[in-house]
C-alpha cells in the first residue's frame, strides 16, 4: 500500500512541467536463507526483508510548434531503504531522454 502525487504534463503548451512521486511504506517478502549442514540452527532459516520505496520522475517537455511532435527531458530515480533484515538500502537514478507523438 503506498500512496503518490502525479502532475501530467500540459501537451497544449510550448514548454510543460511535470513529475510524480510515490511512497510505499512496506514492501516486504519472504527470504529463505542458503542449506548447509555447517550453518546448523542457521540452516535454511527464513528471513521477512523489508523495504521503504521512494520512487519518483520530474522532467519537462517541448512541444514543436505546429506539429504532433514533442520531445522529453526528466530525472528518474528511486531508493528503497532498508525496513527489517534487508542486505542493504538501494537508490537508482538517470537521466531520461526521449521523443514522441500526442495523439
């Protein structure tokens, strides 16, 4: 269960801001750690891992004048932070370019 704000762009003008972000509180799932008879009581043992998601896109667009044309700039990322038992906290990011054709 997360929740998110979403700002679409403006396909009508010229140059339009947008971008969205959503948070996820807790994804989690099962982990069944490695069998070997050296771990013992360790053998096998479950794990719960658990993350916090941020996960978000801010960019602009440019639309050609007088055209279906339009061309995109953003930013998108996200970073999963460490809830319970998890390896490690993540973050990716890059930058998005792109091209394309309002209907």
């Amino acid at each position: 269960m997360g929740f998110g704000l979403d700002k679409l762009p403006d396909v009508d003008r010229a140059l339009s801001l947008y971008g969205n972000f959503w948070m996820y509180f807790n994804v989690n799932g099962k982990y069944m750690g490695p069998t070997a008879a050296g771990l013992g009581g360790f053998s096998g043992y479950p794990f719960t891992v658990g993350y916090r998601l941020f996960a978000y896109r801010f960019g602009a667009t440019f639309n050609v004048p007088k055209t279906p044309f339009f061309a995109d700039l953003s930013d998108v990322g996200d970073r999963a932070d460490v809830s319970a038992s998890g390896p490690s906290d993540a973050t990716h990011n890059m930058l998005f370019l792109g091209a394309g054709v309002k209907f």
